[in-house]
C-alpha cells in the first residue's frame, strides 16, 4: 500500500459519489488508452514502466558519479530549465526541509532564469566555493540553460584550469543529437542520456533528476521504490474505486465540466513549495491546449493565508483545492510557556508546532469548503524520498489519465514554441 490516500469529506456538497461513479467508464477508458499505447503522443510513454525498467547498472553509474561530484565539491550546480530543472528541486527542497542529507553538496541552479543579477549573485558565490557542474538539456540546444553554461564552464576554467574543469562536469542529455552531446563527446565529460520517449515534464525519475538528486545526498533507490510501489498499484487497478490516481483524474475532470477552471495546490509544509512548481508545469503544459485545460496554480499556506487566501475564500468561485496533508514532521519544537504571557499565547504552551499547524489545516480546509472552495484532500504519511516516489509517480499518472480525459495529447507542448519563435527573431538566430 502506498502512503497517499484520499480524503473526500470536504468535496460531498460539490460532486457527489454518483457523480464520480458516473464518469467512471470514461476515466477507465482514458487508462485503457494510455496503457495500451493507442493514444495522442503514444511515442511519450517512457515514463509508465521507467521506475521498475531502471536498472541496478544505471543506479550503481549515477551513484557513483554523484559521489565523484559531491566529494570534490562543496556545491554541486545544476544547469537546466523546465523538466530539466523543476523536479531536481520539487525533490531536493522537500528533502532539505526535513534535513536528511548524508554526505551530499548543496544544490544551486543555474539555467531557468536570464537574469543577469542572478548571475552575479551565483558567480559570486561560486568564486568561494568548491564546486562541479550537472547540465541538463534533452534537446541540447535550449537557449537559457545553453547560456548559463557557457558562462558557468568559463568561470570553471578560470578556476580550475581547462583540464581540471572537465573534470567536475557531467552532463545529461540525449543519447545521439543536440549540441550538449557533441560538447559532451568532444570534451570526453561523463554522459546520462534521457531516453527519447520519455518527455521532460516526466523526466525527473531518469539520470535528469536522478543524478543530481544523489549528488545532493539522497537515497534514488528509495525514490524509486516509491514510484515502483506506485507503478505498482497503477497498473493493477483497473477500477476507479480501487485508485485514489483515477479517483483524482476523474473528480478533476468533474470540476472543470462545472466550472471550475482553476485547480490550487496547496500545503502546510514549506518543503513542498517547489513540489507545487514541477507539478504546475507537468500539469499546465500536459493540458493547457487547444483553449482547454485547467490552469494549475499552487499556494503555500499558512504563508499564502495572508496573501492570496483572501481571494481563495471570497474571491470568484471558480477554483478548486487539491491539500497534500503531510501527517508527520521529522523534527518537531513546542510552543514555550511564559509565565508573563503578554502575547496570550499560553492556551497553546507546550503544544508542538505540528499540532498547531494540523488545526491551522483543519480550520483552513473547514473555511474554504463553507466558503464555496471543492477541497481534494491528499493524505501523506510523511515525507521522505520513498513517499516522494510514490507522489511523483502519482501525480504523473493522473496527468496522463486526466490528460486523456479532456480529449488532448498530454505529451506535447506546441505552445512553448511560439515565445521562442519570437525571441530568435529579435535576437537575429539564423534561420528566424
Ligand atoms: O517538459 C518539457 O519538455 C520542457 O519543459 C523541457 O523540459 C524544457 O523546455 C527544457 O528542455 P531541454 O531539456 O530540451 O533543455
């Protein structure tokens, strides 16, 4: 059983079991199509069998490489933007929080932003510390990530010296074509290839994530166990009723018919900030097409309880909530008591924070159910890499389903062509 579970309770007055029942044969017939291949974007289907058709020569290799990386330096930066960026961080930040590293770097990135005073910053920074590279592109050829390595490969030499700086980088990309892979090859750097069928978005599981993950400290073989154990279940439960996946894919795709076009992640754990981003663009760019889709936002409460909250309790009703209620911290503080309780805090002295901060949940997912807010609940025991696996894999398979459902090719995204498109222009790239 996998450490995920749905709560439905805050979801009764908005869609009704008969409703989830109802649209059932459709979900199923969605499945039917992602498993069998038949559909939209069937040569993108790498993902589904990835966790278990990863091998223990491709974990040793990563390992190996990571712990190459991660002992000559003090920090490790990974170059990459989108799907090869996003999940690194989901993973690496939601581990952080709970300080489990073991013998890892720290992480920066470098490669998802052209902000020149980032640059500077991370230049800065990168003068005064030990570091190596992990660059990541699957196409090769990525203009924001192809830019920060030039500039980060420069600093290195600088450094380092030519010969040495080679050997602090590593680099993943496609097994045959793209620029990255004939730097690769022409410099002799260590290459991880990102298999061709399976798509960025759903790349993290793959040596683009994999790598730097374990350079960071991390355990990939509980990570992949995690998304195995999902796999796993997946692909056993032909019913709707036996997944919470399809149960999610169907109650979303239930909502959006009546109205509700904005789907908002949301947590009381900090951790998972980044989480909300990898799973922001695996589901905007699988389903914002063809003027359809939900538009996948993400809040981090009790944070966003101060900002964006008021608009989620009054503001127009056409959003609905998905909660990740993380049940367990690692770590845990408890509330002081003060003798001279100025602040009228003592009715909560001695309470620990997760006490605290599960009734700031409940109250919260109470206010916005009252206030006309469809609340998805989603159990999770806790976090650590297996239950990170499981999430991912999750949250990738009800994409899919969802995907499918809406009638798209959840694969593809033709739509973030069109800014580049413009932008070569401007610049003067040949051919534009
Ligand atoms: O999901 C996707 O395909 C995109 O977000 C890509 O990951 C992103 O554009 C980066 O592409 P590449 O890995 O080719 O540099």
């Amino acid at each position: 059983m996998s450490h995920i579970k749905l709560n439905l309770e805050s979801l009764s007055k908005f869609v009704g079991k008969a409703e989830i029942e109802g649209i059932g044969s459709e979900i199923a017939a969605a499945r039917e199509v992602l498993m069998s291949g038949n559909g939209a974007g069937n040569d993108f289907l790498g993902w589904v069998d990835l966790p278990t058709r990863t091998d223990e020569s491709l974990v040793e290799r990563v390992e190996q490489e990571a712990e190459r990386l991660a002992k000559m330096s003090e920090t490790v930066v990974v170059i990459g933007i989108g799907g090869s960026y996003l999940g690194t961080r989901a993973v690496v930040e939601a581990l952080a929080t709970n300080d489990r590293k073991k013998n890892g770097a720290n992480i920066v990135y470098a490669g998802h932003t052209m902000d020149p005073d980032y640059y500077a910053l991370l230049l800065k920074r990168l003068d005064k510390e030990d570091y190596s590279v992990v660059v990541i592109s699957k196409s090769g050829t990525t203009t924001e990530p192809a830019i920060a390595f030039r500039l980060i490969r420069q600093h290195l030499e600088k450094k380092y010296g030519k010969e040495d700086a080679k050997k602090r980088i590593a680099v993943v990309t496609d097994e045959r074509k793209g620029a990255l892979h004939s730097i690769a090859g022409a410099e002799g750097l260590p290459q991880f290839v990102i298999p061709d069928n399976v798509g960025g978005r759903f790349s993290v599981l793959t040596p683009v994530g994999l790598l730097p993950i374990a350079a960071a400290g991390y355990d990939i073989r509980n990570l992949l166990k995690g998304a195995r154990k999902m796999q796993k279940e997946c692909a056993e439960a032909k019913r709707m009723e036996e997944s919470p996946v399809m149960t999610y894919a169907a109650i979303r795709n239930i909502l959006y018919r009546k109205g509700y076009k904005i789907e908002v992640l949301t947590s009381f754990k900090y951790g998972l900030r980044y989480f909300s981003e990898w799973w922001k663009q695996l589901y905007g760019e699988s389903e914002g097409k063809e003027g359809k889709g939900i538009l996948p936002c993400s809040m981090n409460f009790t944070t966003d309880l101060h900002s964006l909250g008021q608009y989620m309790q009054e503001g127009e009703r056409i959003l609905f909530e998905t909660m990740m209620e993380v049940k367990e911290s690692t770590r845990e503080y408890t509330v002081p008591n003060d003798a001279e309780n100025i602040d009228g805090l003592n009715y909560i002295a001695e309470k620990t924070m997760t006490y605290v901060n599960n009734n700031a949940l409940n109250g919260t997912r109470k206010a916005h159910y009252d206030g006309g807010v469809p609340v998805i609940g989603m159990e999770i025991e806790r976090i650590d890499e297996e239950v990170l696996g499981e999430m991912i894999y999750m949250f990738e398979y009800a994409c899919a389903v969802s995907g499918y459902t809406l009638g798209v090719n959840p694969f593809n995204q033709p739509g973030v062509e069109a800014y580049k498109t413009n932008m070569f222009r401007l610049l003067g790239k040949p051919g534009f």
